[in-house]
C-alpha cells in the first residue's frame, strides 16, 4: 500500500514496504501480494519528421498523441479487468 522511506534510511535499505498485514504477520505480512498483469502491444505509431522552426511544435504534438493513445489502451484494458489479483 505504500512505503516507509525513512524506516528504510534508518535501517540501510531503500523503504520497508507498508501493507495492511505488516506488522500483523510479522515478516510475512511484508511480502507483496501476487498480481496479475497483461501487456498488449498496440499498432504502431508513424511518426513523421519535419525540418525547421516547427520541429519541436511537431514533436510536443506527436508526444500528446503517443499519451493519448496509450492512455486510451490503458482504459480500454481496465475496464475489461475484473480484480487485480484475479485478472
């Protein structure tokens, strides 16, 4: 659910994970629970190039649309999900 980072500095590591089993199960109860992933490959994306003071307004607009369109896919896939542990 989270983490402790200045726990973790404390203690010479990165962060100690925060779940809401810890520290009820002791060490056990710091272990992350298993999750379900799916990676889809959209089409790909033309980008064309273009020369000239209009070079960087080009590339902002093809960034915005390569988020767009990523953020769409993620949409798409969340909403099909079911659970997060179960897919």
């Amino acid at each position: 659910m989270g983490r402790a980072e200045g726990v973790g500095r404390f203690l010479g590591v990165p962060y100690v994970p925060v779940t809401p089993f810890f520290p009820l199960l002791g060490v056990l109860g710091a272990l992350p629970l298993p999750t379900k992933w799916f990676i889809r490959f959209g089409k790909p994306i033309r980008l064309e190039g273009q020369e000239g003071e209009a070079r960087w307004q080009r590339a902002r607009h093809e960034a915005m649309r390569v988020r767009r369109t990523v953020q769409e896919m993620v949409v798409r896939l969340k909403r099909r999900r079911r659970s997060v542990f179960f897919g």
